[in-house]
C-alpha cells in the first residue's frame, strides 16, 4: 500500500514487560517457571486453575497423602491463586449481577467481561502473533488475476488504509458467540460467551 504504517519505539510487548517485573531476576538465572518450584509443578497448576475444581476440592486434593509425601510449594487454593495474581498482567475479569424489572429468575443473572480495548491491546502485543500478524494492506496476484486470502488483501482494507492519515494502521476485531453448556457442578446452566479476536492474525493460526 502506498500509505505504509510506520513502527514508533517504546513500546513493549508481552515478554518484553515480563522482563521489567520485580521477579524476572529469579526467572532469568533461578527458576524459570517461578512462582512454581519446577515444570511439572506449574503443570499441575496450570490444570487445577483451569478445571471444575472448586477451592474446597483442591484443598482437598492438596492434602492426599501422595502431596504430603511429595510436598508442593503451595499450600492450598488460596495459595496457589495468590501465585497466579502475582503472574504478569493479564486484561482483568469484571462481573455484575443484570436485573430486569418485574422478570424473576431462580439464580442471579451474571454478566463476566474483560475490556475489549485491552482484550485487543493484549492480543496485539503477544510476541506469539509477530510472524502471522498483518498491519498494511497488500493485493495478490496469481499471474494476472488477483486473489483474496487474509483480511488485509481484501478491497475495503485497502480503501480504510487509503482513509487514514499518514503512517497510520487499523486492526479487525472479530466478535463471535455462542451457547456453552456448563454441566459440572452447576445445575446444567448455560453461558453465552462473546470471543474476540483480530483479524490481522492470519486465519489458519
């Protein structure tokens, strides 16, 4: 595109900022899976955060023989949450409670959302989309017929980027939802969950 953008120092991406935090000392020459003690013990911490387990369930399991012959550096939930938080900055989960006048519901009605913009922002700065990420507009061509692929080599990329002043970019935000059943331990609710991505990240990613 005649109207390239141009990259401006200062910025930071995800790692560069993990590099800055008060423990990158200990990553960097002790321990790089710190706040955990060694990778199979982030291992297990990685699946007790991300499963149905609630906080009494792990406190359980945290005290089964096998963990107490075998010591973990976390304690119990508690503990191990307090690690996650001390974790680089992820965008933050928000929640309330949405009420309609005169509409009764058996259970409250919760609304959970992170900022979009930070959503976005986090996502364009991951070091993990640098090599499959596209910031200018570019047309293709097979011999003489052109061809369409990624979001930026479609026509109205190319007309936004010709709207812009100059050394400016844009990125695509795709918003899809869909219904998820939640079957473990919740009664058979459901969530309706609204997943943004970007579309400058190449779409077989």
């Amino acid at each position: 595109h005649p109207n390239p953008p141009v990259s401006h120092p200062g910025g930071l991406n995800l790692l560069q900022r993990m590099e800055m935090d008060q423990y990158a000392p200990i990553r960097n020459s002790e321990n790089i899976y710190f706040p955990f003690a060694s990778r199979s013990e982030w291992e297990l911490a990685d699946w007790l955060s991300r499963g149905a387990l609630s906080h009494k369930e792990i406190d359980t399991y945290l005290h089964l023989e096998r963990n107490t012959l075998h010591p973990l550096s976390f304690k119990n939930a508690k503990d191990l949450r307090s690690r996650i938080e001390s974790l680089p900055d992820v965008p933050r989960w928000w929640y309330q409670e949405i009420k309609v006048d005169n509409y009764q519901t058996k259970s409250p009605i919760m609304l959970y959302w992170r900022d979009g913009l930070e959503v976005v922002e986090y996502l364009f700065s991951n070091p993990v989309f640098t090599q499959c990420m596209d910031i200018s507009p570019y047309k293709e061509f097979e011999g003489q017929e052109r061809v369409y692929g990624e979001f930026m080599s479609a026509d109205d990329a190319w007309r936004i980027q010709d709207e812009l002043p100059d050394g400016h970019s844009f990125l695509g935000v795709i918003g899809t939802s869909d219904k998820t059943p939640l079957t473990i331990g919740t009664g058979n609710k459901e969530m309706h969950p609204l997943l943004l991505s970007l579309a400058n990240i190449h779409a077989g990613v």
